[in-house]
C-alpha cells in the first residue's frame, strides 16, 4: 500500500467546489497521520470555459494523469450549451482515462427517505460500462436546422469492451455474500449489440459457477427497481442503461444527495475518477444546502480503490451511523462535512 | 363516424389470447346495436413461427391494412430467440403502419396499488415516437462471436419524423386543463439527436403559446416518476427512453396490468394498432390469473380513435368504478371481463 495520495481535485460548477470541501475535510480526517496527502486543484469548468473557451486542454490532461486518483464535484451550468462540457471535459475524463467500470452503489441506510411504500431492503451494486455504447460521441447531423435535418447516434460496443466490464462485475458479485449478477440491456429490440453482451455474458458466467445470473430487459429492470429493489445484487449493463438506472436507483434509495460513484480504470494504467451521481445544482449553490454525503461516500469508494479498505469502511460506517441520528432538524452542508469529519477520526 | 367498425385481431402470445378475448367481450358489450363489428383474427406469433418460420408475411400485412384498426394481445415466448418475433413481427407492424405517435397514459386509480408511498396524484400521458430513433434495426455486428466483434446500433432520427410527433404531443397538451409539455432526452451526451428534438421541440412550442413547457434530460425524469409524478402532464421522447419511461410509469400506477397504449397513425393512411403494454407473461397463461384491464383500456383508445369518445369515455369510467369497487379477493381473467362487460352495457 502507498503510504502517500496524490490527489487531483476538481470541484467543477455549482454546488460542485462546496461538497468537494467536505469530502476532502473527511479524507483528512480519516487518513492514518503517516499517509502523506498532495492535493492539487484543477480549474475546469463553466467559468473556465466562459472565460477561455476551454474545456479539458491537453495539458491539463496530461497533469492530471500524474495522479492517484482525482475526485471530482459536479460539472455543468446552464449558461453553457448542453453537452460542451458534459462531452469536452467530463466524459473526455472518462475515455482518456479508460474509466470502463462506472461504479455505482445503492444502498438503503436506515432513517433517509425513500418514495417506496415498505421501505425495502435495497443493496445492491450498478457496474455500468464507462467508454462504449450511445457515449462514444459517435454520430452526426446532416442539413442541421433545416426540414430535411437527418441526425444519428451510433453505440458503439465491442467484445473487447464488454468481455472486461462482465468480468469485472462477476469478480464483484462472487464477492457477494449473495453472488447474483443480473445483466441489463434491450436485446430483444438492439438485437446486434443486445446478442453480443448476452453471449459474452453468459460465456464469462461459465467461469463462475457459483454466481447465479439473470438477464432483464431495461424496461422490465424499471419496474423492479420500485417493485422488488430488493431482489438485485449485482447489475451489469451498457453505459445509457446504467446512466438511467442509476439515476432512479439514487431515487429510491434516500435520493440524489447519497449516491457515490466512482469512474474506475482496474488496471491501474490511468487514475480513476470519484464523483457524487448529482450534478450542479445552480439553484442551490451558494445556500449551504447540498447534502455533501454523496462526494463522502465517494471518497470512500477512492480510499477502497487505493487500499485503505478500512478508512473506507469507516467512513461508510459513519455515514451510516450519522444518517441514523438524524433529527430532522436541517443541517449546512458544513454541518455534515463536520459531524462526519469528526466520526471518522482516529 | 363510420357505423361499422373491421377490426383485425392478433391474439399473439401467452396470455395475449385470453385478454383479447376479454377485450373483444367489453367492445361488443359497449357498442351501439347499430354499428356493426367485423372481426378478422390472424393467427401470427411464436406457434407460427415454429411451425412455419414465417413471422408477418407480405399478404397477411397487406389484409391487415384493410381494416379500421388492429387490436393486438402479447407478442413473444421464450422459445422463440429474443428478437425475432419482436422486430420480425411487432416492430415490423408499427413501422410499416407507420405508427409515429405511441400514446401511453398513466393513471393512479383509487384503490389501486402503487409502490409509492403517499399515493401521489398521477395522471399524465407520454406520446412516445414509434418509428425511429434506435428502433430502426440500423446496425450490424462484425466478427460476430469472436473476440474482435464490435456491434453497432444506430438510432436514425429526422426533422420530419421529430416534427409530427412533437406536434402531436403539443395539440394533446392543449386539449388538455393542465396545458404541460416536457420533452424527455438526453442533449447533453446525445448531442446531434439530443439538440434537434429540443431546436424542433422550441420552434413548434412557439405556435402554442398556452402551452407551458419544460426540458428534462431521461435519467433525471426517472427520478421524478418516483419522487414528483404529479408534475407530469404530456411527455414527448424518443422511442427508447418512451419504452423504459412507460414501464416504469406504468410500474407506479397500479402496475402493468393496466397500462394501455395505442400506435396510432394520426393521418389515418394507415391503421392503428392498440395493445396492453406488458408482455406476454407464458409464466401465468393459462392460469386465468391475467388482468385484462390494460386490454380493455387499449380497447377504449380504439374507440376514441374511432371517433367512439361517448363510448370510450364509458369504459374508462367503467375501469374506475370497477377497481374502486374491488374488496382484494382475487378475481379471474374472465371474471373482470364479465364485471367490466356488464357495467358498460347500454
Ligand atoms: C452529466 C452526464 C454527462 C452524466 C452521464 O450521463 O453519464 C451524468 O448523468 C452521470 O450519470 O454521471
Ligand atoms: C416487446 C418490445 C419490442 C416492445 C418495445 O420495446 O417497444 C415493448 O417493450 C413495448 O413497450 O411495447
């Protein structure tokens, strides 16, 4: 284990540079004294973009990949044209740096709301392919703005693609007490990429016997996520599904301010990227309302990729233990960063 | 109006038979004497496809064009490869009737069950396109099998296709007291696509003044199907973000076995086709255990297809009191049919 962290930061837009504050504050707290953390801040954003049309420069990229890891806040701000940041600086992280596994966990921890009658027993892990599918950027427009406008997406996906995510998550879920791996995707209708990630799926199932797997349809996944969140444990699906999913997983499992992520390149040739599920949030920045749990939790997930298994395991136990302490009296977004500072401390 | 109504029927799969014939049993009862219903049944599905490889040929497509509409049960069987009965078949009728508005109400009856706790007040229709984006079956596989395979899915969208089923979905939010469009999809990864359905969606907006509209990217509608439905009015989206919205719509209000949809050819050149949103369930055919309510509610998007609303109207209000007046005992296939039967007679 490295006993120093290099770390990149970017705090992004909106409500973006308050939470990052707050899950560097838990990171520091929770480190051993003897783990040397480097900080280095990134300015990339809205407001670098307005103010040098920039989004990612190569340099920066560059810089970036000297890193351990990098944690990242939020990106996007209405006063930029949708998609320039989301494709220039965001998902241009995640395919320069081969995040192929987008990690997301849902959890329902005790005391949070859900908008699911029966409060279920939901625990379970999304791993969604990060560099392939509808996100390759792969696709055009032909007489744009006109009657006769034709525009395409292409998802792309490969064998080579889908064979290292299905693996990944059959190497998670085999580390499951429950050892379930439900594949997600619509093959009975994107019949070409649908047959492909079946076939592989149920190929690579063969060297795990003893994780048991099924196979849903994207929509059918839907309505088990409200019905029967409970029977998932592991999932595995395309890149726009997991997008989805994910989002209505955040949903029904105390909401959006709980969701961690974490962009993951397994081999370790590029560092992985942490970030909240959420995005934003312009109306609220500044207020001192964004919950920070989320970018906590996602420091947590940082800390299991680099090793520190048990500072992770820590702070997931104190985001727990807060949540369940919870009066319901509202608390800033510093408030939380320091009651889990302080729970996490040595 | 037409007083004669030629209806071809496609039974299909699995419980598809025995719901349609609760369906057949409600238009009979509800129908003035003096319309006169021709009903033609066309044996298509998976049997036929075992037993002759065929799965809509060109003649039956032909004949079915010559009927007002078409009222469809279930399509598929898990002994069928996924896919083939889907585009070969389904698909195949929605494109060739040219079935761009895929109309998808949602409502939460009283005494319904929902997953969602404090029963929010649903009730919103989504005007799914049918005939484009990654529906198409644009795509190919290359190496198919091997490890160097890359599979591709093409979705294919135009201004002519965009165009009418957005202003479709607008003249429907006028009509109705609430006057709320959003446009689902998702602009900022979808970029081409993403960028003329909201430019297309803009332009025509500006004919409807009264209609008050919003934009929501797919993974965040998710999270308000959940957390707000009762924002939604009308929604219009492309064919795969309808599909997945539409099950987990119908997920929230009283489940799958009352959702109705309707492939409608607005223009009339072709017919119509309406059918229940779920599938063809073979776990529970023949077990009388099928809800046929999601048929008979197709049965009344026909009729006010049809130009039938007084009798439209009379099953919907039917379905209400019917459900409303359920004491949880658990009723038959054909013992609903025979409830709803009896309460729209004139
Ligand atoms: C902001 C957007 C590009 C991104 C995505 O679609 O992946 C976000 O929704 C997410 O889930 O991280
Ligand atoms: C069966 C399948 C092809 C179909 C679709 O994806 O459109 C179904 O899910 C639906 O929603 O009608």
């Amino acid at each position: 284990m490295s006993r120093s962290i290099r770390l990149a930061v970017i705090p992004g837009d909106g409500i973006g540079q308050e939470v990052v504050a707050q899950g560097l504050k838990v990171l520091t707290s929770v480190l051993p004294q003897d783990v040397k953390l480097e900080t280095q801040e990134y300015d990339l954003g809205a407001k670098r973009w307005h103010a040098t049309g920039e989004t990612l420069p190569d340099a920066e990229l560059e810089s970036l990949k000297q890193h351990d890891a990098i944690l990242l806040g939020a990106i996007g701000d209405p006063s930029v044209p949708s998609g320039v940041l989301e494709r220039g600086l965001l998902l241009k992280l995640r395919f320069a740096f081969d995040h192929f596994v987008n990690l997301r966990p849902s959890k329902l921890f005790p005391n949070t709301s859900t908008p699911l009658a029966g409060r279920p027993d939901i625990d379970f892990v999304v791993v969604r392919e990060g560099t392939e599918g509808p996100y390759t950027g792969n696709g055009g427009s032909l007489r744009t703005g006109t009657p006769a406008e034709v525009a395409t997406e292409v998802s792309l996906n490969t064998a080579y693609g889908v064979e290292r995510v299905v693996r990944d998550a059959f190497e998670r879920a085999n580390a499951r007490p429950r050892k379930k791996l439900t594949l997600v995707h619509k093959n009975n209708v994107l019949v070409y990429a649908g047959h492909m990630w079946k076939n592989i799926f149920d190929r690579v199932g063969r060297e795990y016997p003893e994780v048991t797997t099924d196979y849903l349809h994207v929509d059918a996944a839907t309505i088990f996520f409200v019905t029967q969140p409970e029977r998932f444990d592991v999932i595995v699906t395309d890149n726009l599904f997991g997008d989805i999913l994910t989002d209505l997983a955040a949903a029904v499992t105390g909401g959006i301010g709980l969701a961690a992520s974490g962009n993951i390149n397994p081999t370790g040739e590029f560092p992985s990227m942490f970030e909240p599920v959420h995005g934003s949030a312009p109306d609220i920045a500044g207020t001192g309302k964004a919950d920070p749990t989320a970018t906590i939790l996602s420091v947590a997930l940082l800390l299991r990729h680099l090793g520190y298994e048990t500072e992770a395991a820590r702070i997931e136990q104190a985001v727990a233990a807060d949540l369940e302490a919870r009066d319901g009296s509202a608390r800033s977004t510093d408030e939380i960063g320091d009651a889990l500072a302080a729970r996490v401390a040595g």
